[in-house]
C-alpha cells in the first residue's frame, strides 16, 4: 500500500484532528472501515467509542495486536481485488492515503446513512515536503468530484501548519432514502 509516511510513523499519535472533530456522526455501534489504517491510531480511537471497526492495510507488521480491538484484513488493495467485496459500513475513514483506483470502491461500500471521512495530501505538497508525488497529491477539488452523489457535510482544501503540508479533507453522507415528510437531516458541526 502506498502509505505516505509509513505505517509505523502514527504509533503512538493521537487521531488526526479532521477525524476527532467529526467522530460526534458516527455512532456507537457503528460498523467502520478504516482503510491504510497503518498502526491503527484510528482503528484504536473509534473501537473505544464502541464501534466495531475493521482494519484494511497491506503491512502486517504494523497491524500486529490490533486484532484484540477490531476484524484486521492485510491485504494490498493497490495490487489485488478489493478484500471486502458486497460489505457496507457505516463509516468510512481514510488518512494520509490516496490510491484513485479504490475510491469509486470506498464510496459504494458505504451503507445508506453512512459517514464517509477522508483527508490526505494535496497538490503543493510538494513545496513543503513528502509526499511530493502527484500520484499521491490530490488535485483541487478531487475529493468533490469523487463524492458527487454524496451529501457534503463538511470540505476542505489548504495548507495547515504544524507540520506544514497541504490536504484536502472532506465529511459526506450517503443519505438514506427519505420519507417524504420526514425533516431535512441535520449534521451538526
């Protein structure tokens, strides 16, 4: 899998601020696939808040003891079919990886309701350090078009600092099919 800093380099950190500030969609309960999930600061953040979590990444090194918190499935999606064929999820979450290829995949595997929250490199990059390969730098406004269909609940695209490295991040939900009467969904920020 084409990790962006290595599996190992996030043992041992804190879930990426995108993904604590929009944990409050996704439920206790919840079945959540976290793809590249590398040492699972993730896997590990999402199972204490009680959703039933499944790991997806290619190094089975760096999944090693998360099978005591969630279903761990080694598989490099970059090079063999998708490991999860017909499974839906109620959340979806993707950090610091990008493989175009997958994410019609990561899009269709999420269930009616469902919360997809994804954030990586983007374009410019490249300036501030690695990855500094376009093949791994979304372009602007990539994560928007590969969500169409999706209702947006949340989108950015910048630099940050600390450290210093451009993303592109993005909350969407794939909205249950509606009662006509029923209010609008509300998404609190």
């Amino acid at each position: 899998m084409s990790t962006t800093s290595g599996a190992g380099a996030h043992a041992g950190l804190a879930p990426s601020d995108w993904v604590q500030r929009w944990s409050h969609l996704v439920p206790a309960g919840a079945n959540l696939l976290d793809v590249a999930c590398g040492s699972g600061r993730h896997v590990r953040w999402f199972a204490a808040r009680g959703c039933r979590v499944t790991g997806v990444d290619s190094d089975a090194a760096a999944l090693a003891g998360l099978d005591a918190v969630a279903q761990i499935c080694v598989a490099d999606i970059e090079a063999a079919p998708w490991p999860l064929p017909g499974r839906r999820f109620d959340a979806v979450i993707v950090t610091n990886y990008l493989w175009r290829e997958v994410l019609p995949t990561l899009i269709a595997s999420l269930a009616d309701g469902g919360v997809l929250i994804y954030e990586t490199f983007s374009a410019g990059n490249a300036s501030v350090g690695k990855p500094s390969n376009p093949l791994f730098l979304l372009q602007a406004g990539e994560l928007l078009s590969a969500t169409a269909g999706l209702r947006v609940v949340a989108y950015e695209d910048g630099f940050l600092d600390g450290p210093a490295r451009f993303v592109q991040r993005i909350v969407a939900v794939r909205e249950a099919p509606a009662d006509a009467l029923a209010p609008p969904q509300r998404y609190p920020l």
